[in-house]
C-alpha cells in the first residue's frame, strides 16, 4: 500500500529514527561527493498555493541529486484554479507522477487528495502542519547535541502549524516540549490534548515567555503572522511583543542554547537580528538538513528498495 506524510502522526519513532540515520547517511555522502541514485526514473511532482523558497527547491533539488526529476507547479496555473475537484486531479496525477509534494491551506483537502491518489503524498505545509519541517529540525537537534532525550524544547510565538508538527513531534518521540503562546494564539486545543494524551515525554502550554525559557536548549521561533493571516499582522506585531527571541529572552536559557527557526525570518519581530545572526543561531544549517531530510523521506515513500 502507497504511504503518505499528511502528518507527523503518519510516522511511529522507529520511522523517525530510521529517517534521522539515513538523512545523516546522506548528507555524509554528499560531503564526500559519492552520488545516489536511488530514485532514478522517479517524477516527483510539487503543487504550492502558498509561496516557497526552501521546502520547494530543496526537494526538486533532492529529487535532482538522488537521480529523478521534479515538476513544480502553481496551483493557479492548472485546472484547479476553475474548480476542477481535487479528487479528479489526485487520479490524473497519479497516472503521470510517482509522488506529490503539496503546499496548500486545507489539511482537509490535502488528506481528500490523498484518500483519491495513488501515489505518496506529502505535505509541504498547510494551515494546520508543516511536517517535514520537524523532522529536518529534529535531525539538526540531533546533529548539535547528539540526543533529544533530556533536552528542554521551547516553541516561543504562535501556535500554529509548525507548532503543531512539534506537538505531533512530542506525541511520537516523547520529547520535553513547552510551548509559550499568548491568550487567544495558543496551539488547536484537540492536537494539544492528543499529544499530552500519548505523549511519554512532558508538554505544557505556558502564557509567559520569560517562565517558558527558563533552562531551555532549545528556544524555536517562527512568524507571527503565517501565510494566509498577513491582514492579521499588525495587530499581531502588538501582541506578540513580548514573545520576540531576543537577547534578554535567551539569558534565561541554558548557557549553551540552540536558537532555530523555520525561516523566512522577519528581523526585529519574532527574533532579534543579532540572535538570528549571533553564535546561538543555528538557522542556517537547520536549513541545509531540509535537503538530507526530503531526500529520506523521498526514498521511504517513492523508491522500490
Ligand atoms: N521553512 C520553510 O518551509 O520555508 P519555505 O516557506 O521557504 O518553504
Ligand atoms: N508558520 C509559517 C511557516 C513558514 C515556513 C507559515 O505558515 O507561514
């Protein structure tokens, strides 16, 4: 049966730890120059409605490495754009494709074009998860401390769709995850309670920044205002304030801490530019790991191995 990635939920920790040794794999590779080919013959194809530098390039450019080809489009260039049902759309592809990247608004629609395809479906981000993106965060925790065990994970900002993942994350791994929203921007209450429900580790929701902080390793951070809420910015860059990653933020931290974000970063809003660009900031290489990352996945779902 053809696997999907709607969710991190779609994986169990064994999966997760079979991705992070093969992305490492990969990467160790690439630094030496030994190439892979084991998707050759293989067409990933990628829908976005929603823009995309990273997630996009780096698996067209993973698809490139490993031997196959990729075939990017924007959702309003095709038949969706004048209601085509997406089911429909599923089907076809299926018959052209070997696998789907899909960038869009509703996980709803994104799980009903899975149900009608064929082919693995992955999501590249929707208003409610942004999967591969943990995963790649996750390896790159993994490549600076070596373990996650033990590590104190603070999400500071909005509780939205990355948030989300760390929670499915946290489900599945059992992490020390906290999470410091303010009111009215705290994570989906029903993925909240399922992953405090089957986690092994310790989540908790926390209101004050400073508090959340405290000890941390890990302080992640992303925008205040996703794709599709920009109306929303102004009035979010107010209540958001307090919840910036700057240098006063990390001086409660442990000595030692990981600052990550998903990037693309708005400098003076949810991360000050001297963190961002300062000796605790590890974005940079956090988004190398999405090209190792999407290459394993690409591999677990699309190649015949
Ligand atoms: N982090 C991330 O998903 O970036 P893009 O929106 O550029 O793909
Ligand atoms: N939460 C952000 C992530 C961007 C990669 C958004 O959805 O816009």
């Amino acid at each position: 049966m053809k696997k999907d990635l709607l969710t991190l939920r779609d994986l169990n920790a064994d999966d997760c730890e079979a991705l992070f040794m093969r992305s490492f794999e990969l990467k160790q590779r690439r630094a030496v120059g030994i190439p892979d080919r084991t998707l050759q013959g293989k067409t990933l194809g990628l829908i976005f409605d929603k823009p995309s530098t990273r997630t996009r390039v780096s698996f067209e450019a993973a698809m490139v490495q490993l031997g196959g080809t990729s075939l990017f489009l924007n959702t309003k260039d095709t038949q969706l754009i004048r209601n085509e049902p997406i089911a429909d759309t599923a089907r076809v592809l299926s018959r052209y494709l070997d696998g789907l990247v899909v960038r869009t608004y509703s996980q709803d629609l994104l799980m009903d074009l899975a149900s009608a395809a064929s082919i693995p479906i992955i999501n590249g981000l929707t208003d409610l998860y942004h999967p591969c993106q943990v995963l790649s965060d996750l390896m790159t925790i993994l490549e600076k401390r070596g373990r996650l065990e033990g590590l104190k994970i603070v999400w500071v900002g909005d509780g939205n769709n990355v948030a989300h993942s760390w929670l499915n994350a946290a489900a599945i791994l059992g992490l020390n995850l906290v999470l410091a929203c303010p009111e009215g921007y705290q994570p989906d209450e029903a993925i909240l309670a399922a992953a405090v429900k089957d986690t092994k580790g310790k989540i908790v929701v926390l209101s004050d920044p400073d508090e959340a902080v405290r000890d941390a390793d890990v302080i992640y951070t992303d925008v205040w205002a996703s794709m599709g809420h920009e109306s929303e910015h102004e009035r979010r860059k107010k209540v958001f304030k307090p919840y910036q990653a700057n240098q006063r933020l990390l001086a409660m931290a442990k000595q030692d801490v990981m600052v990550m974000h998903c990037l693309p970063a708005h400098r003076g809003e949810e991360i000050a530019a001297d963190v961002l660009e300062g000796a605790h900031s590890v974005v940079w290489d956090q988004a190398e790991n999405k090209l190792h990352m999407h290459k394993a996945i690409l591999e677990r779902l699309m190649s015949d191995h």
